[in-house]
C-alpha cells in the first residue's frame, strides 16, 4: 500500500493531502526532499531513524522517505521521561534521531545528551546526533531540510519498516517490530474497514488511519485539541477515529458526528457506541487492537449492544487473522497483520495478547487482561517501566496499580510500603524526583501502606493491591 501511495504522490497535484492545509503536490515534493536528504545523511537500507516528531505533513513527509528508501523508524515518545527513553535508544541503537521543537521541549536533555554521549554515557555509545525536524528553536541540533536533487532508487523487498516501544523495564526494554509486510497488511486491513472514499475527508490522529485514506485519495485532518465540534461540521468527515477518552470529551462538549465513527486504543464499551450513534454518526465501531496486531477485531454498535453473554464482545476478526486460546484462556493472535517479532527476540509464533477470551462463530468476546498494564487517557503503560525507580532507600515495597475511575477510565496510584522506622514525611521528599521523571506515566496518587502479599513465594499482589488503593483514594 505504501509503495503504491509513493507512486501515486506527484508534484504539482492540487488534490487536498491534509484538509486546508497541505496539497497532495506538496506532501509528494516534502517527501522527495527529506528521502534525498537522508540520502545526503549517509543512511542506508536497514538502518535506524528515531523520530520524534508530532503527526502532520512533515512527520507523514519523513515516515514515507524512511520507507522509501528501506530505513526502520523507531517511534520516540520523549514524554516517557528520560531513564526510559535512554534505554530505548540504546536498544534501538538509531544512527540518526529526528526531533522537532515540541519533542525537543519536552525532552530538552536528549540533544546535550547526544553529543556527549561519550563522555556521558560511555556504555550507551550508539546513542545518535540529533537533528532538527520543522522549526528551530535557539540553540538547538541543526535542522535537517528536504533537498533538491534526483530521489534516491525505492527500496523493493520486506525488512523492518518500524519498532514501536510498548513495554519492558529501563533494563531490558520491549519493543514491537513491525516488518514492510505487515505494516501494508494492516493499513490494508484499516482500509478495508474504514472504506475511505476518494475526495471526502477523515478524520483521526494516527498513523494507522491517515495513510490507507490517503493511499485511497482521501484528505485527512488531525483532531482538533480545542473546538473539535466546529471542525468535525466544518470537515463533515466521512469516517471519524477517535480514542475512547476524545470521544467522552467530545460527547461532554455536544459534538454532532456524521458519517462513520471509529475508536480503539482502550476498551470501548456498547454505551459509549450507543452515545455516539445518539450523536449523529452512521456507524459507530468498536477496534480491538493491539501494537504487535493492528487491527485484530471490530465491531458496530448494534451487535455491541445485541450481545447478552458474559463478557465483552470485541467483534468478529478481520480477514486473514487467526484466534486461539492458550491453556491459561488467554487469546492468542496471528495472521498478516502480526508483528514480526520484540526487538531482539525470535520472531512470534502467535501473539499473546495478555487478555482472557474466547472465540465464537469467528468473534472475539474478552473475560479481562491478564498483563499488569494499566489503561489512561488511551495510553498504555507498564508498571515495570517505573517501579524501579520508585525502591529508594527506605522503600521496601512499591508498585503502580490501576484503579477504576468514574467515566470508565483508570487512574494510576503507586504504592509504596515504607521500610520500619522511615517516617513518610522523607519519602514524599526523595520520591520527588523519580516521579517527576516518570513523565506521562506519573502517578495521580501516591499511597503509603502495607503492600499484601500472595503464594508461596510472597509475591506482591497486586489485585489486592489495586483494591487497598481504591479505598485509600475513594
């Protein structure tokens, strides 16, 4: 699908790329220039870019020159805080890191911390320069602007297209590999389910989203932070994607939907559908998908609200994937739209996904998740990414848990278990800084108690746990 949308972007073509603002002429030339000038960089088929860059024509612009040209893109998210974000880097090991000036703001150590790196951080030398992507600000990396000249030869064949970062700790970080193969199959798949419509717009935030629209001569637009309503009747979008948490708000704010409406990234549940439809919108679907599967599973609010068994219907699976049930009841998931495999691990014989399920007449209903991920505001995060940093001297015990909050969402608590004798009074103190430096995954409530403990090896439990601090924070 990628390579036929490179083919098909030509300059000088005044058909709408991002609705109002970018032709799909100037998306072809921006795309034409950064490929040349990672070119110019020295880069090669199967090297690493990290990129750092907010959704929009440049980033777009970037993402398809890295694939033209056969280089793997490492999603950097520079709000995960810097102990996390060091550790991804050293596993990804990119020769080059393409920042703009809102990723740099957030993570103003990481261009310093570059060029310094061996001196800094003499074990963590494949960290790499830094260059600036759109604006640049004062005293920032240099910036990297698309060039003139003759586009280099288009990579033909599979490989690594791109490695998103999901889960692990600092010291052994996870991330999902996704090769040129199976990213087509899942934008494919997207756009077999969006069913985009060339010349009427959509509307979402992803990646996953834009570029099968765009590959099928839809404009799109990002999401509006503010005034979502006078855009979407502005746009009058034919498919709309949206997080679970965007389309509280935009309910919460009396925003009248048309056409098709979207959501995943978090569990979407048959009243929030139903709201939707209420709203204004044709079809309102329900996404089960996963980093390592995009997408697994749909389903429209209808049938969502039609099912009366136990469990939450995530909807039927898409062509060509495949469920199974390991003997613990968790789902297992294949097919073409599977991740390869983690980064530096041996490819997946199946996704496992974490979640208790079952398969009937070809849907997927869930019992719940297995993995100790918590769900906020749509984004995953991993306790053991964090808990490390939280055991300071006079921490016996601490964990990150999950609590239920009132509009269906989570809230993060952390809980920590004070050694004997250490008043709480140092540890808000010392606890200070490691949670400040937890970034997006910073707690909304710190708890001090007794962490319970199960089996027979004593282990932290962490259901218990998740319990105690919904009393402490009720």
């Amino acid at each position: 699908m990628l390579d036929r949308l490179l083919v098909d972007l030509r300059p000088g073509d005044d058909r709408p790329a991002l609705a109002g603002r970018v032709t799909r002429g100037d998306l072809a030339e921006l795309t034409h220039g950064y490929a040349v000038a990672l070119r110019e960089k020295g880069l090669v088929a199967g090297e690493t870019i990290g990129l750092a860059v907010r959704p929009g024509p440049r980033s777009l612009a970037v993402m398809l020159a890295a694939y033209r040209i056969g280089l793997r893109i490492a999603v950097l998210d520079p709000a995960a805080g810097p102990d996390v974000l060091r550790a991804r880097l050293a596993l990804a090991a990119p020769r080059l890191i393409l920042a703009d000036a809102a990723a740099q703001a957030v993570a103003g150590w990481l261009a310093p911390l570059a060029r310094r790196a061996d001196l800094a951080l003499p074990a963590l030398r494949s960290l790499a320069p830094v260059v600036t992507i759109g604006r640049r600000l004062p005293g920032a990396p240099p910036a990297m602007r698309p060039l003139p000249g003759p586009p280099p030869p288009a990579y033909d064949g599979d490989g690594d297209a791109v490695i998103v970062f999901t889960s692990g700790t600092t010291s052994r970080p996870r991330a999902v590999v996704h090769t040129r193969r199976s990213l087509s199959a899942g934008m494919t798949a997207v756009r077999d389910l969006v069913r985009p419509a060339p010349g009427e717009p959509v509307l979402g935030g992803t990646f996953f989203v834009l570029l099968p629209s765009l590959a099928s001569g839809a404009p799109v637009a990002l999401p509006a932070r503010r005034r979502l309503g006078r855009q979407v009747r502005a746009l009058r979008p034919q498919a709309t994607y949206l997080t679970p948490p965007q389309l509280r708000g935009a309910l919460a704010d009396g925003v009248r939907f048309s056409g098709r409406v979207y959501s995943g990234s978090a569990p979407v549940s048959a009243a929030l559908l139903a709201s939707v439809r209420a709203a204004g919108a044709r079809e309102a679907w329900g996404v089960y998908a996963l980093t390592e599967v995009f997408p697994a599973a749909a389903v429209e609010s209808a049938e969502k609200n039609a099912f009366t068994d136990e469990g939450d219907l995530v909807g039927a699976l898409l062509p060509e994937v495949t469920a199974t049930t390991d003997g613990d009841g968790q789902l297992l998931l294949g097919g073409p739209t599977a991740a390869d495999r983690y980064l530096g691990e041996a490819p997946f014989a199946s996704v496992a996904t974490g979640d208790l399920g079952r398969v009937s007449a070809g849907r997927v209903i869930l019992g719940g998740r297995l993995k100790d991920m918590i769900l906020r505001r749509a984004e995953n995060i991993y306790p053991g990414l964090y808990e490390p940093s939280l055991h300071l001297p006079g921490v016996e015990l601490a964990l990150l848990v999950g609590v239920p909050a009132d509009d269906g969402d989570e809230r993060v608590v952390a809980v920590i278990q004070p050694a004997a004798g250490v008043p709480e009074s140092a540890l808000r103190v010392s606890l200070r800084e490691p949670l400040a430096r937890m970034g997006t995954a910073r707690p909304d409530a710190v708890v001090f108690a007794r962490i319970p403990l199960t089996g027979r090896s004593r282990k932290p439990d962490r259901a218990a746990t998740a319990r105690l601090a919904a009393r402490a924070t009720a």
